[in-house]
C-alpha cells in the first residue's frame, strides 16, 4: 500500500513554501514519526514527520517551491532499497545582474541574552537555525556572476522585507532616547545567580529584568499598548512580549505570554523553552503571533545606538545595546558605570512625545532599581 506525502497546512494565510531539505534519501526506510524534510514559510521553518512506516519514495525536490496540499513523495510498505542522495532541484537561468544594486532591507536589531548562560537560552535558538543553514539546497545558495553573487531570497526573508517597508510606509515612526546605568541589575545578578540557578533550574538573565520593566512602563503608558486599525484604536490589555531573535535566515520573534502575571524564573523558562524549540525545528506560528510590544538588542552583536524599526502592527518597540563604561556625574563627583543606551522607536500617531519619554524613564527607573521590579512598584 503507499501512503502520500502531502504539504499540511502550518497556519492561516500560509499557502505555499519552500521544500528546503529532504533528511532522509530516496528509497530509505523510515519509521513513523522520522523526519522527512524541512518546510520553510514566511513566518517559521516546520520539520515534517512521517506518519507510516516504510520505504521513502520522493517526488519534489530539494530547493522546490511547494503549495499547501501538494504530494512531494510517497511512503510504500516494503523493504527499504539503496539509492544516492536525492538531487536539488535544477537551477533556473537567472538573469544578468542590473549595473544598479537592489538596496537591501535591515531588519531590527536581534535580541538575545547579553551574557551568554549555561542554561539553554535564545542564544541557543540563534546557533540552531544557524547550524541548520548548511542543510539548505543549492537553488537559494548565492550564485557566482563575475563581480557579483545572486541569491534568492527565502520565504521569511522576502515577508520580513514587506513587513519593514509596509511598516516605513504606513506608521509615523519616531525614535527617542535615554541611558540606564546597569549597576544594580549586574549587582543582584552576581550575587544571588547561584541560588537562583540552584531553585529554578535557569540561569537568571538581563531579558527577564527588561521584560519586566517593559510591562512596568505599558501600565504606565497605555497608549503604548495599543494598535491602529483603520480608523480605530486598539487598546490592549493584556501584556505579551515580543523577544526579537535575529538568524542568518531571518528574524523570528516569539512571545512571552502573560509576562505581568510571571516571575522572573517564569521568564527565564520560557526562554529557555523557546530555546529548545528552535534547536529542535519546532517553533509553531502560535509562538509568535499575539505580542503587543517588541524587545530588540542589538548589544549583543556590539552596537552602540540603534533606531529599531517597528513590528507591526505594534505601536512601540525597545531597543537594548551593549553595556558599556562611561563616566558619568553622579553626586557633583565623576564617576565610571556600565551603562546601556536605550532607544524607543514609535507610532506617533497614536503615541505622543510625552508618553515616550514617560516609558523609557519608567525602564530607566526599574533597571536602575530592580527592587521594584520584584515588589511590582
């Protein structure tokens, strides 16, 4: 009896994507439950299982465009046979390079713990989605054309594009600074990080504390949570936080539910969870749909200031950099602190200068005295 392989459906929307890698070889036994191939979208990459067992027989190629629905190969009861590697797909014939090159679109700076951690965490899910790149066919490896290289685009790449211009376009963004001095945070880090790791199982990060803050300043400033919709205004009140995730292959944002009701080991877990899920392929389209706000960190790489652009349809995005130690006036005296340079990029439409300003010392205020944090002051 043979079994078709079919594309499933992976979310609303969603109705092709790009069949990016076959793990098992054409006439291979598989198991129910094995790998067969990696499907790429515009929003996640989902590995797909097998759900007979028998001999793989496959129909699509590597590197294929495929739609929602489409049989890619079969699964025939039998004994298994040998055969070489599947093949990618055939290259098209592209066209010469034009004298004048597209302009390439930024995406916003990637977030990830500032310090690495010991427990699994999404520095893990950046090195996962970055390992898993060498899998990738030869139709979207960069191509040789004299003095120029064509690569095609992926399905997330090309949505993240229309994602960043459609925000330029229909969003009066506008960027405002401040600085937070990192001393406290760094402080109660050190000092409780053992007994904190010994009860929770999770190392205790910087994300969890901005997290925190990020709800802190919300409550403050609800317009800042809160969207436009035609001619409306959405106000939103609950408190899911986008952490931005930056990969060779794109930016995935996932979304830590209910950050106002979690303690900071709460955070810390999902995380970590969030971690696992991309190291395994398993990040779903329900992990990153739903957030009201955006965390962005571009410190992590070394940047210094930033203007994050924003995640639509949100209405406000932080950008975090790197601790740096700088002197600064502190009680009439010169003083070295590390400090952070934070920058709010937002909607001012429905966001004014006064509430922007009100946000960021609020984060300023929380990370600079994490005791109300955790006595939610």
């Amino acid at each position: 009896m043979s079994f078709e392989i079919k594309i499933p459906a992976v979310g609303e929307s969603i109705t092709s994507g790009l069949l990016s890698v076959w793990h098992k070889n054409d006439g291979a036994a598989v198991a129910a439950g094995d790998a067969l191939f990696t499907l790429e979208t515009d929003k996640v990459s989902t590995e797909i299982t097998a759900e007979k067992a028998g001999v793989l027989k496959i129909t699509a190629a590597a590197g294929s465009e495929v739609k929602i629905g489409e049989v890619v190969g079969s699964i025939e009861e039998g004994a298994a046979t040998t055969a070489p590697p599947p093949k990618a797909a055939a290259k098209t014939k592209d066209k010469p390079v034009a004298a004048k090159e597209a302009a390439a679109v930024s995406a916003p700076a990637p977030v990830a713990a500032i310090e690495p951690p010991a427990a699994p965490s999404i520095s893990d899910a950046v090195a996962a989605a970055n390992t898993a790149l060498s899998t990738l066919s030869e139709n979207t490896a960069p191509v040789a054309e004299g003095r120029s290289t064509r690569k095609k685009l992926s399905p997330l790449r090309r949505k993240i594009a229309q994602q960043l211009v459609m925000a330029q376009h229909t969003a009066a963004i506008l960027t405002t600074f401040n600085e937070c001095d990192m001393s406290a945070v760094m402080s109660l880090r050190t000092s409780q990080q053992d007994a904190f790791t010994k009860e929770h199982g999770v190392k205790l990060g910087f994300m969890s504390f901005f997290i925190k803050a990020t709800v802190s300043a919300l409550k403050a400033c609800p317009a800042i949570n809160g969207r436009m919709d035609g001619e409306d205004f959405v106000q939103n009140h609950y408190y899911d936080i986008g952490v931005a995730v930056g990969t060779e292959r794109g930016l995935v944002v996932p979304v830590v539910r209910a950050a106002d009701q979690k303690s900071f080991a709460d955070i810390e877990r999902d995380l970590a969870a969030y971690a696992v899920k991309a190291r395994e392929g398993k990040i779903k389209i329900e992990d990153l749909q739903g957030g009201v706000f955006t965390l962005s960190n571009g410190g992590i790489y070394g940047s210094l200031l930033s203007t994050p652009i924003l995640n639509p349809p949100q209405s406000g995005i932080l950008g975090m950099h790197k601790i740096q130690e700088r002197p600064i006036a502190e009680k009439g005296q010169v003083v070295i602190r590390p400090m952070m340079y934070l920058a709010l990029s937002y909607d001012h439409r429905v966001v004014d200068g006064k509430e922007a300003v009100t946000f960021l010392i609020r984060v300023k205020e929380c990370i600079e005295n994490p005791v109300r944090l955790m006595l939610d002051l």
